[in-house]
C-alpha cells in the first residue's frame, strides 16, 4: 500500500513546549519530587512514560504533598489555584490557551456576558469555568440564554465551520461580539489534511481517543474516505486495509513523531 504523510504532523508548538520542558526537568532533577495537575497533553504513551519516571498526576491540589516542582499542563489550570501556588510552579499552559483565557477574561471586566463554544469537560475550557461560573460552554445554540450583549469566543482546538455556525444560528435579533481564539495550527493541519485527503482512498489518524484536535481530525478524515484512528502501531489490522491502494497518514497535535514513524512503517509492509 502506497503512504502518504500529511504535510503538518507530529506536535503543535504548545505540545512540544510542555513535553521537550518537562522532559528536560525530569532528566534535570533525577531526586526531585514532580506533581502535574492532570494530563500534561492528551497522549496516553507520553503519560504513562512520564508516571513511570516518577512523575505524580493529581487532580487536586490537597493531594501534592512535599512536592519540589508543581506542574501546570498545556490546557491550564484555574487562576484561583495558581495565584496559592508557590514559586516552585513551572507554567507549560500553551499561548493559545491564555489567550483564550484573556479574551474571557478582559469580556467580563468590561461588563459582558461570555459564551464559550467548546466541550464543558475539557480541561481547557473547564479551568475557565472555575473562575469565571457565570459563564455559558456549550456547543448547542439553543443553551445559549443571554438576551443582551454579549461575547463568543471558542475552544481553541474547535472547528472553525463549526464555529462559524454555531454562531450564525444564535439569533440575528442579538447583538453579538466574537473574538477569535481557534488555535491557528490546529486549522492549518486541518487545511493540509483536507488537500491530502482528496487523493487517497483510505486515512489513519494517529493519536489518542480523548484528545479533542485528534477527534477533530478523526471527523474530518471520516467526512472525505474510510478512516481509522489508532494510538500506535499495534493497534494496526492489515485485514482491515484489504481493498485500500493509497492511504493517508494524519496525527493530532499530541502525537509525538516516533508514534507516526512507527505507524508509518508498518503500513509500508501492508
Ligand atoms: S493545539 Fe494549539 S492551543 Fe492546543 S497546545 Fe497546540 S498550539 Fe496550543
């Protein structure tokens, strides 16, 4: 079977921030003792490699006792539980993500209701929340109950389409200000997978299952040819390639190149 590799792959700069850095401190700090709320990025192979070198997840702060380092993942965390944090705190929350958290946050000061359109589980969006409760996460118009004014901004790894008409079915008689904070690279790898996509027959999405950006590109994939999702190259089935000549390769923005590189090689033997 002929591969083809789409043209941006493998991590998104705010993954490879937070996973080259903590890394780096770990390999730095072989005695210390790390504490990470929640997962560091949505990859299920980077976690349990850095559980397995000693590194604690935790979903409350109550829980990381006689810690030397507190680690903040790329979706952020609470502002509330920052500001008690101590100077021990290393930050990997992505640019795009406090600029998300920026745009809700100067909205409110400014006296402005805010919808959120976005997945209300998702770490990103859910730190948000903690500050900020009176405000509106949804993906369904219809929860959407302000009758004045008021600001829509997005998750950063949404769909723009998507985006787009979630907020043209909010009501015309409303008057509404949005601010774009999609993730650029998120649409981007998004653009390139659509080009790729029109010439193959079949696709694999390489990355994990709770991660929303690998999802993303799981629906677009799905929309064009039959697609497969797997986390690595075991979870492959040559039998269920039977019948397909050009397959296209795709990843979420947490998948790390090694997965890719192995998933790769083994459909080259399919
Ligand atoms: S997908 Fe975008 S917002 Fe999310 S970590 Fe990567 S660069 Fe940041």
């Amino acid at each position: 079977m002929k591969v083809h590799v789409s043209k941006l792959i493998g991590f998104c700069p705010g993954v490879r921030f937070a996973v080259e850095g903590l890394d780096y401190l770990v390999l730095q700090n072989p005695k210390k003792r790390f504490f990470l709320f929640g997962d560091l990025v949505h990859n299920n192979i980077i976690m349990n490699d850095f559980v397995f070198r000693g590194v604690n997840v935790i979903t409350d702060k109550s829980k990381a006792i006689g810690y030397d380092y507190l680690i903040i993942p790329s979706h952020g965390i609470s502002s509330l539980v920052k500001n008690t944090l101590s100077p021990t705190v290393v930050d990997y929350t992505c640019q795009n993500v406090l600029n998300l958290r920026l745009a809700v946050e100067n909205s409110i000061k400014q006296g402005y209701s805010v919808v959120i359109f976005g997945d209300s589980n998702h770490g990103e969006v859910l730190s948000i929340a903690l500050d900020f409760p009176e405000i509106i996460i949804t993906r369904n118009p219809l929860d959407v109950s302000f009758t004045e004014k008021f600001v829509v901004v997005s998750q950063t790894t949404m769909s723009r389409d998507d985006f787009n008409s979630f907020v043209s079915n909010l009501g015309f008689d409303k008057e509404i200000i949005v601010k774009d904070t999609i993730c650029p690279f998120t649409e981007q790898r998004l653009f390139f997978a659509k080009m790729l996509l029109k010439s193959v027959d079949c696709a694999v999405v390489v990355g994990s299952k709770h991660s929303s950006n690998t999802l993303r590109m799981l629906e677009l994939c799905r929309s064009m040819v039959p697609s497969f999702i797997v986390e690595d190259s075991s979870e492959l089935n040559s039998d269920a390639f039977i019948g397909f000549n050009q397959v296209g390769v795709f990843s979420g923005t947490s998948t790390s190149d090694k997965q890719i590189e192995e998933v790769i090689d083994v459909l080259k033997t399919f």
